[in-house]
C-alpha cells in the first residue's frame, strides 16, 4: 500500500510525462528536482520503490554498463543513476526537437573524405561528434574502424548539432571508443559515407586502399554478444591446449568434455566471430600499417590472434576427434572456416608487405568463404587489394547506381579470363548447381558464377585449381574471346574428351538419407556413415560399368576417383579399403547407441575417419559418372546424361558443357553451349591428353 502511494506520487511529479513528451529546459530542470527531493524525503522506501521501476524505464545492462552489477543499497548512488538515465531520455525528446542531419556533397576532384571527430565525454554521456572533410592526401592523423554492420536497434547521437541515428552495436562502440578528455578522430565508413548517394558510394570505394594505408591504425572491433560472451581468458586457454601434449591419455582424459567447458565455447565463439566473415575485413586487414583488434577492453594483435589460431588449427583436429560424437557439424564447419578465412588473411596481408601483384581471379576465388549484404561487394570490396592498374579498368568499375549484380559478376568474370587467361571463376559458376537451378535462365550467362550462393555450393571443389593441381591441357595457351555483338557470348577453344553415360544418385541426398538428420543436428560421426554410403554406392556402379578405360581393381579405381587422386590428398601406394573397413565397423559400433563413445575414442576409428572426410572433401555435394569411353568421373550434383565433357586449352581441370536451346543465340560458325560445371576425369588429369593428339575447336559459352 505504502509503495503504491509513492508510485501515485511519482505519477504525480510527471515521471511518465518525463518519458513520454518534450519538456523544456525548465520544466525538466524543475521535474528533476522534485524527483532527487523525494528520494531524499522517502529514504528506505525508495530503494524498494527504483528497483521495481527500473524495470519498466531503466534498462538493467545500463547499470551493468556504470558497474553496479549487485543489488544498490545508496540511496545516493540511485539517484545519480536515475538522473542520467532521465538525461538520455530528456536528450531523446531534444533529439526529436532537432532536425535530421544532411550530408554535403564531397568534391571528387580533391579526393575529398570525412572524418568523425568523437567529441570527448563521459561513459554516461550522449554521443557528440562533429565531421571534417579533407583531402585524403592532407588528413590529419586519424583511425579507421573495421566492424560488423547492422541496422537493429536505431540510436539518435548528435551529429553537427543534428539528429543522427546509427545501429545498436555502432553506439555501443563509439561508447567504447570514447575518451574522456579528448576528442578522437575516426573514420567509419557507415557514417562517413552517404550510403543513400550510390554516385558517392563508388567514389569512395576507390579511396579505400589509400584510406586504410593512411590510417595510423585500424581498429578490428568485436562485439562481444551477451548471448556467447568472448572470453578474455579464452586466449589464454588456446595457448594453454597449444602447449598440452594432445598424445598423453590423463590431457584427453582431461580435455574429453571440452566443449562444455566455458573457456572452450567462448574460443570458438571468438574465432567465429561474425567480423571474421565479412568481405570487407579482407582489405581492411590486409592495408593496415598497424592494426588492432579490440575485444572489449581488450586489445589483441593480428599476429597474435593468427599464431593462437593456427595451434588452435593443430590441435582441433585432436579435440575434435575426441569430441567427434557431441559437436554438432554446423558449429564444426563453421569453426574450420572462420580459421580459413584468418589464414587468408594474413596471407594477403603479407602479400600487401611484400608488394606482391595480387590477380582478381585469385582474389575472387579465396574469397568465397566470406560474407556479403550486397552480392556486388564480393568484387568492390577486394578491388583495394588489386593491381592500382586494374581500379580504372571499365570493366571493373565501382557503380552502384546502375549496375545489377548480375552485371557486376559477369564484368568481373570476363575480365579475369580475357585479361588474367585465368579459368578458376568458370570452378565457381554452371547450370549444374542448385543456385543455377531455381534462378530464371535469363539473369545471366553459364559461365558467370552467382555470387550470393558459391560459399555456400562451390567452395568444397574448389581444390581441384586452387592450388594448380591438374594440368589437363595447360601445355598449350588459352584461347579466349568476347563476342562483340553479344556480351553473353565467350569463344573458347577446346578439346572434345566424351559425354557422360551413367550417374550416380545425388550424394548430398545420400548423406541425408543415411542419417535422416539435416545439418544442424549431424555430428561427424552421422556424417561417416553418410560417406559410406556414397563409397558402397559408387563402387556397387562401378562394378556394373559394361566397360572401362582403365587396367586394374575398378573399386580402387572409384576410391582414387573419389579422392581425386591428387598427390596431397591421397599417397600413390594407398587404396582407401583399410578406411572403408575402418567406416563399415564403425556403422556397426554407432548401431549400438552413443554408449560407445568412450570406446571409439580409444580407437583408430576416429583418425581413420578424419583422413576419410579430408580426402572426399572436393567430392562433397557431386556425383560419380561413367563416361562414353569408360573413364570415371566427378561431376556436379545436377548434371545430366548426354552432358559433354570438354578440355579448354590452358585450363588446369575438365568443364562439362551442355548444348544450348536458347533459340536467340546461334552461330554458323560454333556449336553453341551452357556451362555445366567443373569436372574431375580419372586417367586424364595429368597431360595425358597431349598424347592424343586431338584437334582443338572453338566452341561458344552461353
């Protein structure tokens, strides 16, 4: 009774018009006072009173933020807290007062830039900051900011005496980035460019490369996330499993519940950190002169964060096999992935140093692990990285007011094959996947990769030419041009080899299927069992093959096809059955529940397993095939029968072609195709070809 007269008696003072109108100076001034005097007046009962409004106009991680984690018993402390809490509102209902905030143009002629100056303040304080335009070639000492975009959680900050809103997590860091008696200057690319005037847009990106060469230092902010909270003792504890002896029995012992253990969780929640899976982070990282990762407080190095990750690379494989049974896949490849992509990092990086010329194609191809909002990124975002000789080549220019994303691959796609004779964004695009097979056939050639869905399909065959393992027909030079009267069209020459006869089941389906889990829920162990499937099953078709154009054991020929038989994946002397039998009394052990666990750690099973998935993991998602003349084959999961199998000159791997039934396109002079996909033959990866001597043609690519 006695609360709820005082609750009246706020009520009457004007709390709730305190949050919900504009109020002048005065009457807040005048508001303010009579709440701090009923504070003083009601004593005890205002500690019992705040606690039960905090929750309706106090946001508790406010208070976490000024440090009261524990309960308040300081009437005095309350109030202040209070008062700054009602400030942010009262400064809420002035922002509505004042009017947007309107960017001035910026001259392109002087290579103009603005730069956020982060007026100095207090932690409880609103956000003020104020732009300068330079000159890029005469800015002052400034740092640039790499961070996770986002557009949740509106907050109004004021900008040039205007009202501004940036996101949540944007807010968060300026407040974090702060100082308390000096004004700091910082250059955020979200507030910095007018991400609604596309015309100057695409004349920042161009700057981008002097910008981060120019910052002091790049700032690589990680959000920490409440619900996966990045652990400063998390880096401790990777160079704390570096230094274990993984092969001693008492550390697997010890270690054997890893994944529950905190420090571990929040190890992968740092590496999988959404920052390291953005595009632009690419070229952010890799210009900096000094760069610095910020976890909350705390500041790391790159080179530190990469040295943690690589021994963390070495003994995941460990942990992993002893937690093979409890880590659900998605976590796991997703974990692999964000270590991948740091190593790519700091590859280019040292690329950069170095003063190394860095090809498109290359930097399109390494790239598609990371992330993009707006699918055009995936080629602006790395152009700082690339030749300067390249940045005014039509063909790769920055145009995001009239240029689709359909154009923006297909530019990029032509460019690295006319200029570059490189063939590896052809591994990246085809009819013969799931992207090409839901998309309207007249978005785009064939031949031009989409994007938005190559992390995701295409990344998985990407050993077959990254690292140059093939050479098919690279004895000869590459032959390629643009059709003037139709962009649609590349003349490539090339080497008729057959046309599939037979397929295999889709094996994606076979890994379904085998487990009747989808992704999320598989463990590696569930995945095992869906990968011998697809070995019985290729093997069973091999075997029931009329022909062959191979001398020896088909199912060892179908074990070298499946792994590509390259020399860093598979040794010339081993077969593959002792893991296959490895694999079948596995399946047999996992029948009898997850009991077993402890046993199959004991054992080579789970070693025998991993060198399984490393070697059939250019085959994930494809399908075996027989060819016309007998040879085995990998080839996209949507291929067809009838689909010829090509050899282009100067090309390092096979491309499966279709003939075309686009009535728009002919030609007297070529046959006309559509580009299934990249493809692995058995028996003529290695120049075999050459002996043949068969007579190259010119075909066109729709």
């Amino acid at each position: 009774m006695v609360v709820g007269s005082y609750l009246a008696f706020l009520r009457c003072l004007g709390i709730d018009r305190l949050v919900s109108t504009e109020l002048t100076r005065n009457e807040r001034a005048a508001y303010l006072s009579l709440l701090s005097l009923s504070f003083l007046v009601a004593g005890h009962l205002a500690q019992s009173l705040v606690h039960y409004r905090l929750h309706q106009y106090i946001n508790y991680n406010t208070l976490v933020h000024y440090g009261y984690e524990r309960p308040l018993h300081s009437c005095d402390r309350m109030r202040r807290i209070v008062r700054r809490q009602f400030d942010r509102l009262m400064f809420n209902a002035f922002l509505r007062q004042r009017p947007p905030h309107k960017y001035r143009k910026l001259s392109e002629v002087n290579s103009d830039i603005r730069i956020v100056k982060l007026h100095a303040g207090n932690p409880w304080d609103i956000i003020k900051a104020s732009f300068i335009t330079v000159s890029i070639y005469q800015a002052p000492p400034f740092e640039a900011i790499s961070y996770r975009w986002s557009t949740e959680n509106q907050i109004p900050i004021l900008l040039d005496e205007k009202r501004f809103s940036v996101p949540g997590p944007v807010h968060e860091m300026l407040l974090a980035l702060r100082f308390r008696t000096e004004h700091r200057l910082l250059w955020i690319d979200s507030l910095c460019i007018n991400q609604t005037d596309h015309a100057e847009k695409s004349s920042q990106i161009g700057l981008m490369r002097k910008i981060y060469q120019s910052a002091s230092q790049v700032i690589c902010w990680l959000r920490v996330d409440s619900a996966a909270p990045l652990l400063p003792s998390s880096l401790s504890a990777l160079k704390k499993l570096a230094k274990s002896d993984v092969t001693d029995d008492n550390w697997v012992d010890s270690f054997a519940s890893g994944y529950l253990q905190a420090e571990f969780r929040s190890a992968v929640s740092l590496f999988c950190n959404d920052v390291f899976f953005r595009i632009w982070i690419i070229q952010e990282v890799a210009l900096a002169r000094k760069l610095v990762i910020k976890l909350g407080q705390e500041d790391i190095s790159l080179e530190d964060l990469v040295r943690t990750s690589e021994s963390f690379m070495l003994t995941f494989s460990t942990i992993g096999k002893i937690m093979a049974s409890r880590v659900p896949l998605n976590i796991f490849t997703r974990m692999t992935t964000a270590l991948r992509n740091l190593q790519t990092m700091k590859e280019l990086r040292s690329c950069i140093q170095s003063e190394e010329k860095l090809a498109i194609g290359d930097l399109l191809l390494h790239s598609t692990a990371f992330e993009v909002s707006d699918p055009r990124d995936r080629l602006y975002g790395l152009l700082g990285l690339s030749n300067t000789e390249w940045i005014k080549e039509p063909l790769l220019e920055v145009n995001y007011q009239d240029a689709t994303e359909a154009m923006v691959s297909l530019n990029a796609t032509k460019f690295t094959l006319l200029n570059e004779s490189s063939f590896r964004l052809l591994e990246l695009a085809g009819v013969g996947y799931t992207s090409r097979v839901v998309e309207k056939p007249s978005i785009r050639p064939s031949w031009v990769p989409q994007w938005a869905q190559c992390h995701i399909e295409h990344t998985k065959s990407l050993v077959l030419t990254a690292n140059s393992l093939y050479k098919i027909t690279t004895y000869t030079p590459a032959v390629i041009t643009a059709r003037k009267d139709d962009p649609r069209v590349l003349q490539i020459q090339g080497i008729y080899v057959g046309e599939i006869k037979r397929m295999s089941p889709r094996w994606d389906q076979l890994l379904v299927n085998s487990t009747g889990e989808n992704q999320g829920t598989q463990t590696l162990l569930d995945m095992c069992a869906g990968l011998l499937n697809i070995i019985e099953n290729a093997c069973s078709m091999a075997l029931e093959a009329s022909n062959s154009a191979y001398d020896g054991e088909r199912e060892s020929l179908v074990w070298r096809t499946i792994c590509h038989h390259s020399q860093r994946i598979l040794d010339d002397e081993e077969d593959g059955r002792e893991i296959t039998e490895a694999i079948r009394e596995l399946r047999q052990l996992s029948r009898l529940g997850r009991a077993v666990e402890n046993l199959l750690n004991t054992t080579k099973l789970i070693s025998n397993m991993y060198k399984l998935m490393y070697r059939m993991f250019p085959t994930t998602d494809k399908r075996l095939c027989i060819t016309s003349e007998g040879y085995f084959g990998i080839v996209p999961p949507y291929s067809q029968e009838g689909d010829q199998i090509w050899a282009f000159s100067g090309a390092p791997n096979p491309f499966l072609l279709r003939r075309s039934t686009d009535s728009s396109i002919v030609s007297d002079e070529m046959d006309m195709y559509e580009l299934v996909g990249a493809c692995y033959i058995h028996g003529i990866m290695n120049g075999e070809l050459e002996q043949m001597r068969l007579e190259p043609v010119i075909v066109g690519l729709i």
